[in-house]
C-alpha cells in the first residue's frame, strides 16, 4: 500500500530558526515528489517538485531533499518567519493512473515570535 | 498561465439540503480535475477525478456527486446534505504526463448544520 508519513506531526520554532521537516514514503512506482505549503483555510501551494534525478531544490528559504533510494525527503525552511506558520504537506506522484497522488497528512509548523 | 478558481470559500447549509461548489481552470487544455475533502488531522482524501468531460470517477462512495458539464468546469454536488458532509472541499487540476500541474483551489469550507 502506497503511503507517506510526515513528521513532526506540529513543530514550534522561534522567528529566525531554522528547521527541517521529513517526509518517508512508500510509494511505487516513484514518478515525483512534491512539497505543499497550506495556510490556515486555503488550498495548498507548491514549493518544489522533484522527480528521482533530483536531490535537492530550493524555492528562496525552502530547500527540499530527496533521497530516492531510502524514500526519504525533507524540507528545511531557513530563518524562519512569522509567515511560514501553515501545515506543510509532502505529497508523491506515481507515474501511471490519473489518481496517483498520495499525500502525507502534513506537519503544521507554528513560528513564534 | 493556468488559474483555478473555487467558489464560494465558505458555506453553511441545513442538513437534507442540497450542494453546488463549482470549479473552473482557466489557461489549459482538458485538464485532469480532482476533488478532495479535507478533515482536520486527517490528511487530503481524493473525492472525485474527471479526465474529460462527462467523464466522472469516484474513489470512495458517500452521499456526493460530481459532473463535467465542460473541458474546464468541475461542480461538486449532493441532493441532500448530511452533517458528516461538513469539511474543507479543495479542487484540483492535473495534466497527465507533465511534472506540473496538480494546483489548487483556494478550497471551500462547508459546515452543514
């Protein structure tokens, strides 16, 4: 059964830490792997998305790792804002089908200030 | 560039009445849509995908409904509501083969009373 788990499950962090997020999954076949962030009552946007060729991607303080033989990914977020408190979900992509998204039920990361 | 648009953001409705929530993509060519529910702590469920129009497939069975009347136009339905109904509903656009796609919409949140 394709499944991904996220931990943390919550994280709270002072303004101006950095963190790292992870993300497991056993997804197969792997076409790609995908970080969402979600604020509070929107949809969720994309950060990155990379395909197993890819180790790491950065999208500005996102940097996203993927390591395509343990099935492993994380997502560190430097000097951390105020407005990156939202669930960050870590979604995977198989590529045959066209419901082939498996999400992680996400980390929800509080900065405080 | 593609945009998808979800109305409305938030809804409240009596138990035994009936739902629209409509979703149109703008910017992209017979798209795959998606619907998701989301409950709290329990990660995105996959409702509904659409890969043309009047082309319906539902992963789980419950008390909704979901039509293609057009390439870019996805609506979400039920005749009668039930409490267990309430929730965050997100659609969803795809193209199949591509690294991209699978955006969000800007979700609606339904609380049936």
């Amino acid at each position: 059964k394709n499944q991904v788990e996220q931990s943390p499950q919550s994280l709270i962090i002072l303004e101006g830490k950095n963190c790292t997020l992870q993300c497991n999954y056993t997804v197969s076949p792997f076409s790609n792997l995908r970080w969402y962030k979600q604020d509070t009552g929107r949809g969720p946007v994309s950060l990155t998305i990379m395909t197993f060729s890819e180790n790491t991607k950065s999208n500005g303080r996102y940097t996203a790792t993927l390591d395509a033989d343990t099935k492993q990914s994380s997502l560190h977020i430097t000097a951390s804002q105020l407005s990156d408190s939202a669930s960050y979900i870590c979604v995977v992509s198989s590529p045959s089908g066209y419901s082939t998204l498996t999400f992680g039920k996400g980390t929800m990361l509080l900065v405080s200030p | 560039s593609q945009t998808i648009h979800q109305w409305p953001a938030t809804l409240v409705q009596p138990v035994g009445s009936p739902l629209s929530l409509e979703c149109t993509v703008e910017g992209t060519s017979n798209p795959n849509l998606y619907w998701y529910r989301q409950a709290a702590g329990r990660g995105l469920q996959l409702l509904f995908y659409s890969v043309g129009i009047g082309q319906i497939s539902s992963e789980v069975p419950q008390n909704l409904s979901a039509s293609r009347p057009q390439d870019r136009q996805f609506i979400l339905s039920s005749k009668k509501l039930l409490l267990s109904d309430s929730g965050f509903y997100l659609c969803a656009w795809g193209l199949v083969g591509t690294v991209y796609g699978y955006t969000f919409g800007s979700g609606t949140r339904l609380t049936v009373v």
